[in-house]
C-alpha cells in the first residue's frame, strides 16, 4: 500500500486539455486527476486527499469541515476567491495560489481585443473571404472607422504587474498612459475615465471594486471611448453597459470575462453593439499554462517540505 499522500486535481482540463503532461506532480504523490468535479461529486472525489488542488471548483466552509484529511490546498489560478481562505486558515490549511504567470500573456490579449476594436481586421478579413474584396469597384474599402492609437489615452485602473505590462505597450503604440490606483480613490478614478480614449480594467475583485464601472462611472466616459475588461467580470455593471453601448454612450468593449462563467444564453452583453467577448482565454497561451503548472507543482513541493510558499491565507 503506497506511503505516499493522496492528491486530487478538481478540475485540470482548462491548465491542461492534454498538451502538458502531468508527470512532475504525479511524481510527488498519489494522484486522481478530474478534468471537472461538479459540486455533487466534489465530497466523494476529495475523501481521504491529503492535498486538493482546484481551478474554479469551489471548496467552501461546509465542503472543508466535512474533508478532515486535507492539509493544503492549491489553487491552478492567481485569484483564489473560490476557496473560503478563512475557513481554512481556522482549520490550519495552507492556500497557495500562483501569481504571475500569465502577465505578459493577459497584457497580449489586451492590445488583441483593441486591435480588433480599431482596425477590425477580423471582420476585414472575413469579408475578404466571402468575397466583397472581388467584388469591390475600388482597391480597398473599409466597414469600420479605422483608429489610429498614436496619441491616444489609455487609463489603466490598476498598476500592479498587468497593467504595468499594459502600459510598456500602451507606450510603444505612442498612446499616453495615466493610471487610476486605490489610493487616489474615487476622484482620481473619476478624472481618468473622464480624459482617457481607451480604458483598461486591470484590478481585482473586491467590495470596493465590484461593479467599479456602473450607469454612474459609465456617465464619466466619453462616448467615443473603448472599454476592455480582462480582469474579473464582476467588475462591470453589465446591463449597464449593454445599455450605453446600444444607446451610444460608449462606442465599444472588449471582454474577456463576464460575472458568470460561462455565461447565460440571452446574455444582454451577446447582442450589445460594438461589443467583443472572448472565453476568458487572456490566461490560457501554451507558455503561460506552462509556468501555470511549474509553479503548482513547485507549490505542492515546497509543502510536502515543510516550507510552503505562495500562501493567502
């Protein structure tokens, strides 16, 4: 019979569809591998781990105090609201997450959802193919403004280590970059959406910060503006900003998460105008999956010796 702790991966499938391999875990425990865990099964695929690991599953307060064997849990993300830290902490259970990994990955698909908002070269492209381009008197035509970024303003709320990434590139397009932080508060967040052509939600989910951009806040940005959204869908007030992109308040958004995942059909956000949502993919390139699962393992390793590191709680 095997010494070794028994370790249970929730749900694995969105780190690794198949394309990484699991091997460095499995060579540090016993481990049962679930690609989802739906909240029915969660009691009876967790019985006895010592170690549970877990990238959306929730593991709540009632879910801990009925799993006495788990010493450690791990989150496969940075933010970690899906586990009751509290309950853990009172029950002497380590949480570790993984902060960074995915910066430089995110801050790409910042500027790939406001690509696709000025230049439009998706819808372009498509048109191509169903043939307009052939069927066009002139040599080019366009369907879209197209916008130019050099001298734009580009306010970032948040300037940890995303929107700081953000920013690097925000400068190389030749857009000028102010920043909204928690400490100038309510003003400071006032004046920058006020002034900026683009801006960028890249704070996390907090009381303070939910539905951070409402019918109130939405009023101080300009009707030209670009909003993007890749940080936590809850962020966004989302009736109200259906609203004021179909009413012409804002002329466009990008998102890339919603404060349901996945979201409802009939989601208002899915017919708003000028309105681009992809499926929370900022995080998921090959190389920041990569570090994603390097720095679990790395996470579970330095537990297993008494020294573990990258704790919430």
């Amino acid at each position: 019979m095997s010494t070794r702790p028994l370790l249970v991966v929730l749900d694995g499938h969105t780190l690794n569809p198949g394309d990484l391999s699991w091997e460095p875990l499995q060579a540090l425990a016993d481990c049962r591998i679930h690609d989802r865990t739906s909240a029915a099964d969660i009691l009876a695929r967790s019985a006895g781990a010592r170690l549970l690991l877990t990238n959306k599953t929730p593991l709540t307060a009632a879910t801990l105090a009925a799993l006495p064997d788990v010493q450690y849990i791990g989150v496969l993300a940075t933010g970690y609201n899906v586990v009751d830290v509290a309950a853990a902490r009172a029950r002497g259970i380590p949480v570790a997450n993984v902060p960074a990994y995915g910066t430089q990955s995110v801050a790409q698909h910042v500027f790939a959802l406001l690509l696709e908002l000025t230049q439009h070269t998706g819808a372009h492209a498509a048109s191509v193919r169903a043939g307009q381009w052939a069927r066009s008197p002139d040599f080019c035509y366009w369907e879209s403004p197209l916008i130019e970024l050099a001298g734009k303003t580009l306010g970032i709320v948040g300037s940890g280590r995303i929107g700081s990434a953000v920013a690097r590139i925000a400068e190389a397009f030749g857009m000028t970059v102010v920043f909204a932080r928690r400490a100038g508060g309510r003003a400071e967040l006032e004046a920058v959406l006020r002034q900026s052509d683009v801006i960028s939600l890249h704070c996390p989910l907090t009381d303070d910060t939910r539905h951070l951009i409402n019918a109130t806040t939405l009023g101080w940005i300009k009707p030209t503006a670009l909003l993007l959204n890749t940080s936590r869908g809850p962020l966004i007030d989302e009736p109200a900003l259906a609203d004021a992109l179909n009413q012409g308040r804002l002329a466009g958004a990008g998102l890339d998460v919603l404060s349901t995942e996945p979201p409802p059909a009939g989601h208002p956000l899915f017919t708003a105008r000028n309105c681009l949502i992809t499926p929370h993919i900022a995080w998921a390139t090959a190389a920041a999956r990569r570090r994603l699962l390097t720095t679990a393992v790395d996470n579970v390793r330095a537990f297993l010796a008494g020294r573990p590191v990258n704790v919430v709680n």
